[in-house]
C-alpha cells in the first residue's frame, strides 16, 4: 500500500477501506509516513470529508494506537465528560461529584490547559497537595472506594492524536468534523467509560461560531459513539459569554464550590443539571430528565456532591478542609475593581479575550512548560443583559502586584460591548442532542 495512493483517492472523493485507514495511523504513529503527506491527507479529508464507516475506522485506528484504559475491575456505570474547551468552564469540578453522589462511577483523565485559563487538573492542584500523578492502581482503588477520582491523561493514550493534531494546528486542517470527531472520541473510548456526555460550545468563544456546525460536530460525535457501542448524549451551549463568573484557577474551584454548596444559581448549575441528568438517564439511574434532576439537586441540597469533593481532594493527598472552607486556598495579594466608563446593558463580552487577560495575569500558560500562577484571575460581577452605571464595578481583578492589576482592568474593559438599549439574556442551552 502506497500512501500517495491514498491521498489521491480522498483527493479525489473515494472512500478509503478499514485497512488503508489503519495503515495510515500506524505508518504515521510509527514515523513510516511524513508529515507532508498527512498533511495532504488531512487537507483531502477537510474537503471531501468522510462518511460514518470512515470516521468510525479512523477512531478507532488512532485509539488503538496506544493504551486504553480497563475499567472492568470497577462494579456499575462508569461515566465520562467531554467539552469541546470555554473559558472559566470549571463543569468537570461540580458535575463529576454530583453524578458521584448519585451513584454513577467517574474515573477521569483530564488534561492541562495551554492558553487562556489552566485545564481541569490545574484548577485541582489549586487544592494544596492534590496528586494527579497517583497510578492506574491507586486511580481504579479510589473509583471503587468513593465513586471518582480524576488523573492526568498518560502519553501513551492515543499516541496518534498527539502527532496529528500538532499537525494540523499548523497545516489549516484542524475544523473537519471527522477529524475532530476522530481526535475526541479516540481520547473518550480509549479511557473506557460506558457513557460519554459532551458539552458542545458554540459562539465567538468557541471553536465552532454558529449552531449549525456545533449541531453538525455533537451529531457527528454521539454518532460514532454509538457505534462504537457506548451511550453518548451532547448539549451545545453558549460561548458568546465566559461560563459562570470565574475565570482562573482557585477562583473557579471556590465558584464551582460555591455552585457545589447551593450558593450559586445560573448558568453554570443549569448546565451541571443539563450533563447530568444525561449521565443518569442513559446510564439507567434515572428514567425521565426530571427524576435525574431531582437527584442530582438533592444531591446539592443534602450537601453529598460537595462532600464528593472532599473525599475526592482527601484521596489524592489534599485536604477535605480545604473545600468545606475555600478561603484556604491560594489568594492573589492585589484586587483591583475594573469600573465601566459608560452606562449601559452588556451586549456581549468576547470571552476569547477574557481568557487572555487571566492569561496576563498569569493564570494560563504560554508554552507547555510555563508555570501558573493559581490564585490569579477575575470574577465578572455584569453578563450579557446586565444593566451597568459609569463607574460600577465590571469584574474583580485579582493579581499578583498593582501593575498587572491596573493593565487586566483596562484590557477587560475592552472586553465589554455596551448597548444603549435593553439586551435579552441569551439561552444558555441551545440543544440536546442524543
Ligand atoms: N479537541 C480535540 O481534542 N481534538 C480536536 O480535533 C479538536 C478539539
């Protein structure tokens, strides 16, 4: 088999074969082919696409490329979430003991953040002592004992995915839905959860702009899912706004508390309720939405998702005390008010550039290698439909020393667009797909 023969043939709108798809992924993974030539393929592939069978060989080519993780020595529904990235979405801190709590297993491999705000695994090291490093045996112990636990992802999980999506960061071919869909559910099918929720973004935030191609991308994913023989559901929700409040690293772990002990309403709850109740409906826990909603809110009422939490951070080395009293955790040495200098209703805040300013801050990383700064960030205090008076408080800055204070507020204020005129709360939830 040639590879330039494949790459003609998708040139050219064929159909490639289970067999040259695997050829493909394990020449690439090996070295055997270039990156010219994946590159090309990709590109044919962005333009031709690929249909079901395609897409559904080329992930699992690539999760087979590495190791995939046994969950079998871990009794009942063990579950999993995907979200396809926003900026101060702390979800995975507040669903997974929610579902917890409930009675669905989480054992989760999440990964760092690079740009705008930290990953999953930074905010968790926000909890003095949090281990993320503690070994498949450890991971499968701690699952079985309390119901989750969250690891970082090894670099021997979809070994493939690395290699090609370096690639097509560079090459112009990373928005092909079958390419994505490849990328993702290799990574989920590869960790071996029996029901995979994903959260889909869509607006100027998010990777795909408009409904219509996050529609196209939560239709493509769940689908293959499917096929693969998983239970999979995926809600698109709004990225025309940072998610919640918070944007950092502790400050998002003390609003994903805040969330977790009944403190906190809005969007952010909505959204855990929405994953949720998808979770315990596909994987057999609940019958109707509603009945899942009503359990995973008792489960915030009778404080059982938070203390999830606790007994999460305990064991993997940090402190229960740390969650039942947040204060403990890391806090910036200067806060900083970003006043508006007009009056008006927010129309929109760009949260693409909300992410850079907590990244100015310090609280997300430039390179792979560059360290975070956890207790930086900021709070918004107005949202899109809020009412904002001259010189009212936008956002709390919270900064490392007054210089970088005063240059976040300026840059956040450019992150505001006023209206004259009311502006309608957007819908946060767009759609369920399933
Ligand atoms: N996230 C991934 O993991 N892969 C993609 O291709 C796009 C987003």
């Amino acid at each position: 088999m040639l590879m330039t023969d494949l790459i003609a043939k998708k040139r050219d709108g064929g159909e490639l074969s289970t067999e040259e798809i695997a050829f493909m992924i394990e020449g690439y993974t090996k070295g055997e082919i270039a990156d010219y030539q994946m590159s090309a393929m990709c590109m044919a592939i962005l333009f031709r696409g690929m249909n079901d069978r395609e897409t559904l060989d080329l992930t699992m080519a690539m999760m087979h490329s590495g190791e995939t993780i046994d969950l079998s020595a871990i009794a009942g529904i063990k579950a999993d979430k995907h979200s396809t990235g926003g900026v101060g979405d702390k979800t995975s801190l507040i669903l997974c003991p929610m579902v917890a709590a409930c009675g669905v297993k989480i054992a989760k491999m999440s990964g760092r953040g690079l740009g705008h705000t930290g990953g999953t695994l930074d905010k968790l090291e926000s909890f003095p002592g949090f281990n993320i490093s503690i070994g498949q045996r450890r991971f499968i112990d701690n699952v079985n004992a309390i119901g989750l636990s969250i690891i970082g992802q090894t670099a021997d999980i979809v070994p493939a995915d690395k290699k090609l999506y370096a690639l097509r960061d560079v090459t112009g071919t990373v928005p092909s839905i079958p390419l994505i869909v490849s990328s993702i559910m290799s990574k989920k099918l590869a960790s071996g959860a029996d029901v995979i929720v994903l959260d889909v973004k869509c607006g100027s935030g998010a990777f795909m702009k408009t409904e219509a191609q996050a529609r196209e991308l939560a239709e493509g994913l769940t689908r293959i899912g499917r096929l693969a023989g998983r239970r999979c559901a995926a809600v698109i929700t709004d990225m025309d706004q940072p998610l919640g409040c918070a944007v950092g690293n502790a400050i998002e772990v003390r609003e994903a508390i805040s969330v977790l002990k009944g403190e906190t309403k809005g969007d952010l709850l909505e959204l855990c309720l929405t994953l949720g109740s998808c979770i315990l409906t596909e994987g057999g826990l609940a019958e109707t939405t509603e009945q899942a909603r009503a359990l995973l809110q008792e489960a915030v009422d009778s404080g059982e998702a938070l203390k999830k939490l606790a007994e999460l951070v305990a064991a993997q080395d940090g402190s229960a005390a740390d969650v039942y009293d947040p204060v403990r955790l890391p806090s910036a040495p200067v806060q900083l008010e970003a006043l508006s200098e007009q009056s008006g209703y927010v129309r929109h805040i760009e949260a693409e550039k909300v992410g850079l300013v907590s990244m100015h801050l310090g609280g997300g990383r430039a390179t792979k290698e560059s360290d975070i700064d956890l207790a930086v960030g900021l709070f918004l205090h107005k949202k899109v439909g809020d009412r904002v008076e001259k010189g009212e408080s936008l956002a709390t800055i919270h900064a490392s020393t007054p210089e970088k204070a005063e240059e976040a507020a300026r840059l956040l204020r450019a992150c505001y667009e006023l209206s004259d005129t009311p502006v309608e709360r957007p819908a946060f939830i767009k759609a369920l797909v399933h």
